[in-house]
C-alpha cells in the first residue's frame, strides 16, 4: 500500500532543518508539514491515475480536491454543490491509498 511513508516524511523533515531531527522516540506529527504534503499527495494521486486512468477526466478544482484530501491523510469531508462530482473525487482518493472495498 501506498500511503503516507510518515517516519520516511520524518526523515526529510531532518534533512530540512539540518542538527534538528527529533529523537526516534518522540512521537510523529499527525500530519507532516505543508510542503511535504503537498509532495506526497502529488504522487499518491499520479499512483492513482496509474491504476485507474479514467482519473484523467476529473476537472481542475475536483483534482485539487483530491490532492487537499490525501495531503490530509484521507480523512476529509467532501461537500461541494450537488452535481460538482464528489463520487469521482472519493473514487479518486480511494485509488490513492488503494482502500477496497468502500461504500461511497
């Protein structure tokens, strides 16, 4: 499974401030920082167009919806208007983390 690699995101967090790592005892952020979220959900959703293409067709502002959902670690509620597509957006998210079987 591909998710969020959080003691991999804790070593580049130790790579980005430099003398500052945190002990292997203390324990991680329920989320990493903004900046290294951002990076993973970008590649947790082109996983996610690797394993189901028809991703392609989601429309910008349902792309940024799934990328703001992974980088919150999967764990959103997705309340657009009717008709604005938020079964292909927890479709989408779902592919990201492989998370079957799943009731939308």
């Amino acid at each position: 499974r591909d998710c969020l690699d959080w003691p991999c995101l804790a070593a580049r967090l130790a790579e980005l401030a430099p003398g500052k790592a945190a002990p292997s005892s203390m324990p991680l952020p329920m989320r990493p920082p903004p900046q290294l979220a951002a990076a993973e959900a970008v590649r947790l959703l082109e996983l996610a167009v690797q394993r189901a293409p028809r991703l392609l067709a989601l429309r910008p502002f349902q792309c940024e919806g799934v990328r703001r959902a992974i980088q919150l670690g999967g764990r959103c509620l997705i309340a657009d208007e009717m008709g604005c597509g938020k079964t292909p957006q927890a479709l989408a998210t779902l592919a990201a983390y492989e998370a079957w079987p799943a009731l939308v």
